[in-house]
C-alpha cells in the first residue's frame, strides 16, 4: 500500500500534533505515524501525570498544615493506587481529546514504527500487523522526543533502579528514595516522594540544584527544600555497593567524605537524550550529534525537506518549545513568512515542585558575563498581602533589566503558582517591555500578581511594600 501526502510527521507529541493540526489548518495533507501513545511522552508520562500527582502532593501538604488556618484534620490516609489512577484518567482523557482533535482536522493517524527511506519515502511497520505501508511525502517532519538518559552501570529495571515511568507506577509508597540528579524531573519526583512520606535523598553532580536557574533561585529552593526533610549531596560521585531484588546500597563521595545510603529504589534523573533509533537517519544522511538532530533557525536538517523538532533536537527539552516549532514548520512549509525566530532566551522554564520554580531570559549570572549592566529587582512573598492569606509567605520574584536601555533580560521566580504568574514577564519580554511602560498599568488588589509590578519598583529603586 502506499499513500502520498503533503507532510508526514513522526511522532504525536506537543510538537508533531500541533505541527500536524496547524499544517492541516493552512491546507496540507498530512499524516502523523505514532507507535505507541497519541499525545506522546509529555501527555502519558512526564508533563500531564507528573502535575497531577504533584497536585495531591500539594493537597497533602495542605493537609498537614491545616490547622494554620483554624481547621483541625487529625488524620488522613493515602491512597497510592487511587493518585496514579487519577494521573492515568487524565492523560487518557486528553489522549482522546487529541485523537479527535487530529480527526477534525482530517489529520491520518498511523499506528506504527517509521523509517525513513528516502527524502521523501516513509516506510511504516503497522503495530501488530504484518503489513507495511509506504509513504510518499514532500516534507518530513521529525517529532520523535527523546528518552531517558542512562548512567553506565545503573540499568533501569523498573523495581530497584527507576527510570520516571516506574516513578509515575510505583506500587507502594517506599520508606527511601535515592534519586540522581537535580533538574526538573529529579525535584519534581523528590517534591512528590518526600510531600507523602518517603525520605528523599538527592545526588547531584554539580555545586547546586537545579543547575540552570539562577543561582539565588537555586539556592533559595535547596534551603526549602531541606526544611521539608529531603537531604541534598552537592558536587558528589556515588559507587554502587550491593544490588538484591529489593535494595540497593551506595556510597556516596561528597566532599571528601563518603557516606552509605540504602533504599529500596533509585530514580535515574539525569536527563533525556533524543529519540534517534530505527529512524534510518544516517540512511538518508541526516546530521546527528549526540542523538541530538541538528537544525537550522527553521528547523531543517541538513537534507532539505527533512525537518526535526522538540526534544530530538538541541536542548532545552520542553514540550512548549515543541508546539511553537511545530507551528513555525507548519507555516514554512505552507509559504508564510516567520517573521520572529525561536531563541532559547525566549523559552520560558517551569519546574513544579513545593516550590515552585519558573523563568524566562538571562540568569543575573549570565547577564554579566555577557557584560550588561544591570538593574535587578527583588520582592519576597512575605510582603505581599495575598501571599500571607494563603499561607504561602516564602519565595521570591526577581526582574533583571538592561540598565542602559530598560531592556527585561530575565525574570526568574520561585514560590508558589508562580509557574502561573511568569506569563505576564513572557509577554512584556516580547514586546520588548520597558519598567516605565510596565509600571503605567494597573494590577488588581490583592493579588499574588502585585508582587510582579513590585519587582520591577524594585529594579527602579521605587519599592513601596518592601
């Protein structure tokens, strides 16, 4: 069989479903080949379940302090079970909601594993048929998104060393959990363990958590962190001292000292690298550096009329980053002109921990090196009259502005919903706001959003609440 199309994409993901439904949108046809899940990784195992077990996470921690706000809750029970089933209700729910959204847009689904053939041939192994589809296409968009990054002598087995599926699986509520690494997904998994019960210990190759935030922010965070139990080893190496079906123990290298640590799971959280396997990219001659496919500002590949997106290409691995090169290749495809190319410093960031960690732009680190000179702002939570209804007087707001032309190089937060709150810094950043033209608007009392416009007062040297 074979059947020609305007575009195919591989993979469903935030990237290959938005591109697929936009391209479908300006007149192409199209048609998307996905082996497994239509949402992809992001929908049915990191973004969607993950935010929801962290939602019970948060409730639980409301729970526990109750009693702040004159309601006494002497005892509550937790249902593992009943949290990761809600977790795969959702997913599924929007899994649906994404097949009938393609459907509308008369976008074909192919259930199968694609290779590529040619610049313009697919051939598809149906799952679980013998049969074989080839498809001719003009344009080929690659939407594959990536996989767990593997530590050598750690093999995930899925019962004591974990990858973030056997996280988002587990069984039963573990007394430990070692977890490696400190990025989105490691703190996101330790905010989740450690807020119903387990003791939570992080391994973290560099001198700081959440190394890619900014330095005050990340400090800031390990401290509230540690306040609700989790214990950090910064700058450590770690050797594995004896693996049983359900135990492993280690010694961990921090700062001279080793220290043993014992628990019944581990969780690999080191990252992802790109979903490059079976494709028969080397085939065609694609450019692949590291499993990371190399594109242009439009992202094409090196082959003209093979394009990649999301997290099969060049970090960050975000699925927001996705959708808008989905709907910028789209475009290309379909002869509209881009008129803004996608930079990493507008690529907003978002951990959902407790608490929260959200930025976008330039660390204050990073700004200097850069040679800016800078006017930075700070407000806390704790002068903020909503924040102290809420019971949520920690965290901070940071704004990092061009001194010499008011330019807002970075905005970078943490507390909580402030995952919610940076969108106003997204879009003052691409207007290319100044302080003045942020400080004339009006922002509603009381809100958690007053803190935003003070930040700024800040940065000016004007505060009035703090």
């Amino acid at each position: 069989m074979k059947k020609n199309y305007d575009i195919a994409i591989i993979g469903s993901g935030p990237g290959g479903y938005v591109a697929a439904i936009k391209a479908a949108q300006l007149g192409q046809k199209v048609v998307i080949i996905e082996k497994e899940d239509v949402g992809g990784v992001c929908l049915n195992w990191g973004c969607i379940p993950t935010k929801t077990l962290l939602r019970s996470a948060e409730i639980v921690d409301l729970v526990k302090k109750s009693s702040d706000f004159g309601i006494h809750i002497n005892d509550y029970e937790l249902n593992l079970s009943k949290i990761i089933q809600r977790s795969k209700n959702i997913a599924l729910k929007l899994s649906t909601g994404v097949k009938y959204l393609l459907s509308k847009n008369k976008v074909d689904l192919i259930n199968g594993t694609a290779k590529i053939t040619n610049k313009n041939s697919i051939l598809v192994q149906k799952i679980g048929l013998d049969d074989n589809i080839n498809i001719s296409s003009k344009n080929i968009i690659i939407a594959t998104g990536a996989k767990p990054r593997e530590i050598k002598d750690l093999k995930v087995d899925g019962n004591v060393v974990w990858n973030y599926r056997n996280a988002l699986r587990a069984k039963k509520i573990p007394d430990k959990l070692i977890i490696v690494g400190s990025g989105a997904i490691g703190m996101e998994f330790a905010s989740f363990f450690n807020s119903i019960g387990t003791k939570v210990f992080v391994l973290e190759l560099q001198d700081r958590i959440l190394p890619a935030e900014d330095l005050e922010v990340s400090n800031f965070a390990m401290k509230q962190f540690e306040k609700k139990g989790i214990k950090f080893f910064l700058q450590s190496n770690f050797e594995i001292l004896e693996k049983v079906k359900d135990q492993i123990y280690i010694s961990v290298l921090n700062n001279e000292k080793k220290t043993k640590i014992s628990a019944p799971h581990i969780l690999v959280a080191v990252g992802v690298v790109g979903f490059t396997d079976g494709l028969g990219l080397d085939r065609v001659g694609v450019n692949v550096k590291s499993n990371s496919i190399l594109i242009d500002e439009h992202c094409e590949t090196n082959v003209k009329g093979i394009y990649a997106i999301g997290d099969v290409t060049t970090a960050p691995c975000l699925a927001h980053k996705a959708s808008h090169q989905g709907v910028m290749v789209a475009e290309k495809i379909s002869g509209k002109k881009i008129i803004k190319f996608l930079k990493n410093e507008d690529i907003p960031s978002c951990t959902y921990s407790n608490p929260q960690i959200a930025s976008i732009g330039l660390t204050e680190e990073k700004a200097k090196q850069l040679g800016y000179d800078l006017n930075v702002g700070n407000f806390p939570f704790v002068a903020n009259g909503k924040a102290l209804a809420m019971g949520e007087d920690e965290g901070f707001i940071k704004t990092i502005f061009d001194k010499k032309t008011g330019e807002l190089l970075g905005a970078h937060l943490v507390g909580a919903e402030v995952t919610e709150l940076l969108s106003t810094y997204i879009i003052g950043k691409g207007l290319e706001t100044t302080p003045d033209e942020f400080l004339s608007n009006i922002f509603p009392h009381p809100t958690m959003s007053e803190m935003l416009y003070e930040s700024v007062l800040s940065s000016e040297n004007k505060a009035i609440h703090y």
